[in-house]
C-alpha cells in the first residue's frame, strides 16, 4: 500500500477508540515502483495530507528523508523526496 493511501485511513471498526489514526503498519515489507514525478500534482497534494502521521509512519518504516515540519515554500528537492515516499515505497 502506497503511503499517500495510507494517510487517509482510519479504523472503523466498532471497538476502535479516538485513537485510530493514523493505522500502524508493523513488520512490513517495503518496495520500491518507480513513479512519474509531476510537480504540479504534488503540490495539490500537500494540502490533503496529515503530515505529522505521514512523517512518523515514515519514520517507522525507517524513510528518513522528510522533514519535522512541512516547508512554507515546498522547492523541487522537497517535493521529490515527498514523491518518492508517498508514491514509490509500499
């Protein structure tokens, strides 16, 4: 599952709590597609996503190249390391 998907998922299931956001992937097995980059699409995107829960599930899978906060003006390198974790790695 790309990681763009799984920053919109939430547990709806009856005995889930409040805290059911984001999902937790454990013992995961990553792979890599490659992806067209489109720049003016992942500037659209920034606006949909969670970015502390995208950040810590990357983080988790050990995808390291985002940073603490998201950028006021987001430069090429940014969305390109954006792109590649939330469109490339599942």
């Amino acid at each position: 599952m790309k990681l763009f998907t799984h920053n919109m998922l939430q547990c709806h299931v009856k005995n889930c709590t409040s805290n059911n956001f984001p999902l937790r992937i454990e013992e995961a097995e990553l792979e890599a597609a490659e992806a067209e980059f489109n720049e003016d699409f992942m500037r659209r995107i920034i606006s949909r996503l969670d970015w502390d829960a995208l950040r810590s599930t990357a983080v988790s899978l050990g995808l390291n190249t985002l940073p603490e906060t998201l950028p006021e003006e987001p430069d090429e390198e940014f969305l390109k390391n954006l792109h590649n974790v939330i469109m490339e790695v599942g």
